[in-house]
C-alpha cells in the first residue's frame, strides 16, 4: 500500500473518530457528582427573591432515580430525578410530585459550570420572564 493511500485512510479514520465524538457532556459527571454524598440547598433565587423554605433538608439522590429530601423532626419527601440533554443543554429534571413545599422545585433545570461539591441549576420560565438559580451544596 503506497505511503499517500495509508495516509488518506489514517487521516479519514481520525476524522470520523473525532467527528463522531460530542463535546465534553455535563450529565454524567453532574449525576456522579449527586451520587456522591447528601446535598443541600445553598441558595434559591426564583424572580430575584432569596427562598430559604429548603433551609434545613439534606437531600440524597440514588442511582436508580429516586431523591429523597429529609428534614429532622418532619417526614421525607421523595421524588425522581433524572438528567438528560435537550438541544444541547444537559438539563436535571427534579420531580416531587404534587407536594406543595417542593412544587418550586418540580423543574427542568439547566445545569450551569459545577464543581464536584457545588452544582448549579437555573430555569428560565416560559411563561414569564422570571429565572430561578438553584444551588446545590454536598454536605
């Protein structure tokens, strides 16, 4: 095989390999980032205003989906969460069902640069113009 043929076809196997990888992905290193240890919520700014009704619960997500939000003294709550990527945003999408304290949280996060002990979450509303800034801390 002349050295040119060789040439063509290590130049087009590395094309194809490099085009067919996606840039570097959000998800999985933000879900193996929850899995790691129980959270809480550092800071809930919805429409510019400081929320603190999460003061106080330490939440733990599991990898069969489920996250759980516990208070001491009061009950758990459990929801599902999952992470998945929408027009090239990795998004976390909590949901705690229909009880009224987590209702704010029932969102499609889009997850904002993280660190392995501080993820950030934000979700623009469509139907208003209001943005919700979530911050999750490892405990």
């Amino acid at each position: 095989m002349s050295y040119l043929k060789k040439t063509f076809i290590l130049l087009f196997i590395s094309f194809v390999s490099l085009s067919s990888c996606s840039k570097d992905d959000d998800g999985p290193s933000t879900a193996r980032i929850l899995l790691e240890g129980r959270w809480e919520v550092g800071t809930f700014v919805s429409n510019g205003e400081q929320l603190n009704a999460y003061s106080g619960y330490e939440f733990d997500f599991t990898d069969n989906g489920v996250v759980t939000g516990t208070r001491s003294g009061s009950s758990t709550v459990t929801g599902s969460w999952s992470i998945r990527n929408d027009d090239d945003e990795n998004r976390l999408l909590l949901n705690f069902g229909s009880n009224t304290l987590f209702m704010d949280l029932n969102r499609d996060w889009k997850i904002l640069p993280s660190t392995s002990t501080r993820v950030r979450l934000e979700h623009t509303s469509r139907s208003s113009s209001g943005t919700d800034v979530l911050t999750l801390q490892r405990l």
